[in-house]
C-alpha cells in the first residue's frame, strides 16, 4: 500500500485582503487620482479588484456597486469623473460601516473617509 500526500488545505478567504490591506490599497488609489495619476489608480484598482471577495467585486452590494462605477470612470480616461466616483465609493464605505451619512465640515466635525470638495481625499477611516 503507498501513501500518498495530501496536499494543504488553503482557506478560502487566503486570496483576500485583509481589511488593513484593503485600506491601504483604496488610499493609494485614492492618492493617485489626487495626483492624477490615471495609470497608477487603474493598477490599484486591479490590484484590489483581485483581492476582495466576490460581492464587492460583481456589484451585489452597494459599494460593489459603487466600486464597478469607479471601474467604468477608470475606464473610460476621465480623472475627473474616476475622482467623483471615487468620492461616490468612499461615502458608501463610510455609510456602510458607520451607519449613516458623513458629517459635513461645516458641522463641525473632520471627515475621514471622503471630502466634501468633489476630489478624493488620501485616507479613508481604517478605525471603522
């Protein structure tokens, strides 16, 4: 009788980010289109896209909805408009894990997850 090797089992959720990694991911991203830097926000993108579980990347929740509207904005060569979805990701990350809409600047109140300018702001809340 021979034996044979059973190769390791690998959790399923090993291919994932964790939520640090996550975060650090989406801020680079968020970074680079602050700088305009449409190459780099598409391989972060990617890069996350590749690494987050399934719903958030097939758009079965609100922010993969939100995240597949940053891929089309990414997409299609506009700064501008992958910045306002951007923006569009972030406060639905924000309400997701929070519960309720972001306060505004004139409440205030500093907001960690998304400016209120229209542009990406580098840091979202990874507290949350």
């Amino acid at each position: 009788m021979t034996t044979q090797s059973i190769p390791p089992i690998e959790s399923p959720t090993s291919q994932y980010y964790s939520r640090a990694e996550a975060l650090q991911t989406l801020n680079q991203l968020g970074q680079a289109l602050q700088s305009g830097n449409l190459a780099q926000a598409r391989a972060d993108y990617t890069d996350f896209q590749e690494h987050s579980p399934a719903p958030f990347r097939h758009g079965s929740t609100p922010a993969g909805q939100a995240f597949e509207a940053l891929g089309s904005a990414l997409q299609s060569g506009s700064v501008s408009d992958a910045q306002q979805a951007f923006q569009a990701l972030a406060q639905t990350l924000y309400k997701q894990s929070h519960g309720a809409e972001p306060l505004t600047p004139d409440a205030g109140s500093s907001q960690d997850v998304a400016s209120t300018s229209g542009t990406p702001t580098a840091g979202l809340d990874a507290t949350a």
